[in-house]
C-alpha cells in the first residue's frame, strides 16, 4: 500500500514538472510593424488634403489587412496629438484619409498593434496651407505704338489676409518654363482687411497666359490662381467715312447714318425697320461694340442688333433696358474668326406709333 502511494506521489511531481514555465521565461515576441503616410506638401485654403498609406510587418512585404489606423494632428510645430479620423486597412494594407486645408496642422498615422504585432508610428507630415486665389475680372487697353499695354486684374484672396497685403501678377515664359513677374498687387483696404486683391502691369502685343499670386503670408504659405488667357491688340477705329458702306430696309431705307466727331455712328431708325453698316475687318481679330438707343422710352419692345460675317453670324441678342433706353453692355468683344467683313444691323422691332429712336454706337476693330 505504501509502495503504491510512492509511485502516485511521484507520477504527480512528474506531471508538473512537464506543464511548468519556468520562472522569469519571456512570452512569446509580438512581429514589429510598421505605417506610412503620405500627402501634399501644400493644399490651397478650403480644398481637401488626401493622404495615403500602407500597414505591413517591417522588414517584409507582408501588408496587414483589416487593421484599424488612426490620423493624429498636432498644431503646427507642436506635440499635442489628436486622433481625429480612423480608417481601415484594405486587403493590401492600404487607407486613405480627407481633411479640409485651413488652419496650419502636422499630421501623422498611428496603429495601437494587436496580439501579434507591435504598436507602428508613422513620420511627421506637415503640410503648408496656401491661399487660394480667383481671378473675377480681368482686361487690358490697346497696345500703343511700342505695342505695350495695361493689364488691370481683380481677385479675391482666402482666408482674407491683413490689410495691405501684396501680391504679383506674374506672366508665363514659355521658354524658359517659368512665371515671371510683370505688375504689382495690393489689398489697398486699410481697415480690418478684405479679401479683395487688385493688381496693375504691363504686357505686350500678342496673346499670353497670366496669373495671379498671393505672396505668402502669416501661416499662410504662397497662392496662385488658376491660368488664364488675355489677348493684347492693336486698335483701329473701324468707323470712319472710307471704311463703311450702309443700307437699310423699311421706313429708314431714305435716311443715311451720321458720323459724329469721327468716333461714332448716330441714326434714327422707324418703326419696324433696319438698318446696317459694313465694315472690312480681314486685318481683325475681334472687333468691339458699343451701342445705345435713346430716346427709346417710348418703346415697348427691345431692338435687336446683330454682327453677320461672311462666314455666318457671330453675334445677335436684344438690347437691354437701360433708363429710359436700350443699350448693348460697352466693350462687347466679338471673336471675328477669320471674317473679311461683317455687317452690324439693327432692326426696330417695335410696331407702336412713336417708338422712333437713335442709335449712337462705335465699334472698334483689334489686330494681332
């Protein structure tokens, strides 16, 4: 019996010796992991930042799927981490996130690990915010003699900068690939500052592609607004007795257009008649056109004037109401697409007793 105990007692000393994990023993060592994040290094005010990374076991291609990141921000040049959105990992380990540009933050992409793999940082993404800048209008005169001329550009820039800001209107070099500058821009508002941006410069003859740069301000990295095209002519008065042959339908076929200090073609058109003017334009490019009927109150119905080439019409819509008159908005540009002459007619369409007007209009004619 006693023998049988001994043996009990030492087949159970036996056992736990097998089972047992030695004191101090390590558990098992989790994989190192490791993310990445990548994005911009600047983001125009008000767009949308989108970064892009990956999650794998380091040292290996093995990406890891199904894995919960997070994007931590920080105030620029500080440590104070947020975690603002979390995204999870696709089959091949990547992710994406979307932020709004707008205040100036560092960003970084964090993975808290799991039972197999280690906790994985990311480097510092810092990414300047730019000031976005649109273009609302743009114009330039005729070129003089030296064929230069002077380009006025307004803008509007975000977020709104301190008053007197600056800026620059800048040219594109299509030799040497760069932008340059050709003119100066302010925001001349000397209060609590507007968003407004007015620039001034100088261009040649010829067609080129401008743009519109906000110098860096503040937080605020440099902006630029998108390119944009402005034509420089030569101008050549087309009215002048030489240059214009006339002819009318109507009431008005018996009376001739008058020609007014050299500069502008007057002449009372009948009810429910037309008249026209023809000018050679095979030296044009575009042509411009400013028109006004007086003494129009009268008139219940807007006139109508249109611009027909040899090569088909170009331009044609009523007057609008202006006052007591109608008038065609000044300096209406007309692409004259290689036409050799084209013919301005103006028709009252008006029935009534009394719609009896005058037309008083110019139209200039551009050359490259």
């Amino acid at each position: 019996m006693i023998a049988v105990r001994r043996i009990a007692a030492a087949a159970a000393a036996m056992s736990l010796m097998v089972g047992a994990v030695p004191a101090g023993a390590a558990p098992t060592a989790k994989a190192k992991a490791a993310v990445s994040l990548k994005g911009p290094t600047s983001a125009p005010y008000g767009s949308t930042i989108k970064f892009t990374g990956l999650l794998w076991k380091y040292g290996t291609t093995q990406r890891i799927a199904g894995a919960t990141v997070t994007l931590q921000r920080a105030t620029h040049g500080t440590t104070n981490w947020t975690t603002i959105k979390s995204a999870k990992t696709s089959s091949a380990g990547a992710f994406t996130f979307g932020v709004s540009a707008g205040a100036r933050y560092d960003y970084r992409a964090r993975w808290g690990g799991s039972a197999a793999y280690t906790t994985a940082l990311s480097g510092v993404l810092k990414p300047a915010t730019a000031h976005k800048v649109v273009v609302d209008s743009f114009r330039a005169t005729t070129a003089d003699g030296d064929g230069i001329a002077s380009i006025d550009v307004r803008g509007r820039v975000f977020p709104k900068p301190p008053a007197y800001s600056t800026g620059r209107l800048q040219r594109w070099n299509p030799d040497s690939r760069q932008w340059v500058n050709i003119g100066l821009a302010s925001n001349t508002d000397s209060g609590s500052g507007s968003n407004i941006l007015d620039a001034w410069g100088r261009g040649t003859q010829g067609i080129a592609t401008y743009r519109l740069l906000a110098v860096a301000r503040g937080p605020w990295a440099a902006g630029a607004s998108a390119p944009f095209t402005l034509p420089i002519y030569r101008s050549r008065e087309a009215i002048s007795a030489s240059r214009y042959t006339e002819g009318a339908s109507g009431a008005s076929a018996g009376s001739r257009w008058m020609l007014v200090d050299g500069s502008r073609l007057e002449q009372g058109i009948e009810t429910s008649t037309a008249r026209w003017v023809t000018f050679p334009t095979a030296t044009c490019r575009t042509m411009v056109l400013r028109s006004y009927a007086y003494n129009g109150d009268t008139m219940r119905v807007a006139p109508v004037i249109s611009v027909v080439s040899d090569a088909g019409t170009l331009f044609a819509k009523p007057f609008e109401r202006a006052g007591t008159g109608w008038s065609v908005p000044d300096h209406y540009p007309i692409p004259l697409k290689g036409a050799r002459q084209v013919r301005v007619t103006v028709t009252n369409r008006d029935a009534g007793t009394g719609s009896f007007y005058q037309l008083s209009g110019a139209l200039s004619c551009y050359g490259a």
